[in-house]
C-alpha cells in the first residue's frame, strides 16, 4: 500500500508547492487582476513592493523592492521545477531556504501570528521534508516526473 501512496504523495506535495509558488508570482504582476479584484492580493507590481519593504524595513523601499524581484523570480522558477519535476532536490532545498526566510520576516516584523495564519512554516518544512526524499534510495522512492 505504501509503495502505491509513496509516490502519488510526492507529486501532489510538488503540484501544490510549485502552484503555491507560481500563483503568487502571477498576483505581483497583475495576471490574476487588478488591486482589489477577487482572490488577488496586490494585483501589480507596486503594491507588492510596499509589501516586501514591511517585510524588509531596514532597507530603502528601493532596495527592498530589488530582493522582492530576486525573490519573485526565484520563486517563478522553483516553482516551475517543482511541477515539471526536474531538479526536484534543488528545487525543493530552494524552496525551503526562501520560505523559512520569508516565515522568519513575517514572524519579526509582522508579528508571531502571519506565518501560522498562513501555514508558511509548514510549507518550509515540507519542503525539507521532498528535499530529504530525494536523497533516499533511488528504487524504492523514485519520483515519477509528469
């Protein structure tokens, strides 16, 4: 039974890591609509910026918004590893070091609560976890790429 599951649970962990990833990415550019609209939360580049100087504040909010787009397209791209399912191992290990970075600023500098509200530790420690798995021998934990 575990043999079956195994490597169904990987795939689903990657998908949903690697949209958690993508769909962020397609809110700061506005693809997902505008400020305001429906399920966006910054709807352009901008109000993404304000953003990730709150979570950086001792930078200038140009620096700030240069890390942002370091971040966001680190973020693009795991994402897109992560759902393909090449370089899984890297991939995930990115996705664990950015995400435990971003739950540590959410954590001191918008308060304890923002990274459980949104579950942002967990995905950093998942990530760990698909990182780890890669790791494991080869036949019995192989990941099927889609």
């Amino acid at each position: 039974m575990m043999k079956r599951v195994f490597p169904t649970a990987q795939i689903l962990l990657r998908i949903s890591l690697g949209a958690g990833f993508i769909l962020p990415v397609l809110d700061r550019i506005g693809i997902l609509g505008t400020p305001g609209s429906a399920n966006v939360s910054w709807g352009n580049w901008a109000n993404f910026a304000v953003y990730a100087n709150n979570l950086m504040p001792y930078f200038s909010p140009k620096i700030a918004s240069v890390f942002g787009l370091i971040a966001t397209i680190g973020e693009g791209l795991i994402g897109v590893l992560l759902i393909i399912g090449y370089k899984i191992k890297l991939a995930a290990y990115g996705s664990f070091a950015l995400t435990l970075v971003f739950a540590l600023s959410m954590l001191f500098f918008t308060g304890y609560r923002s990274p459980f509200d949104y579950s942002v530790f967990p995905v950093s420690f998942a990530s760990l976890l698909l990182a780890s798995l890669q790791t494991r021998g080869r036949q019995e934990n192989q990941l099927t790429v889609l």
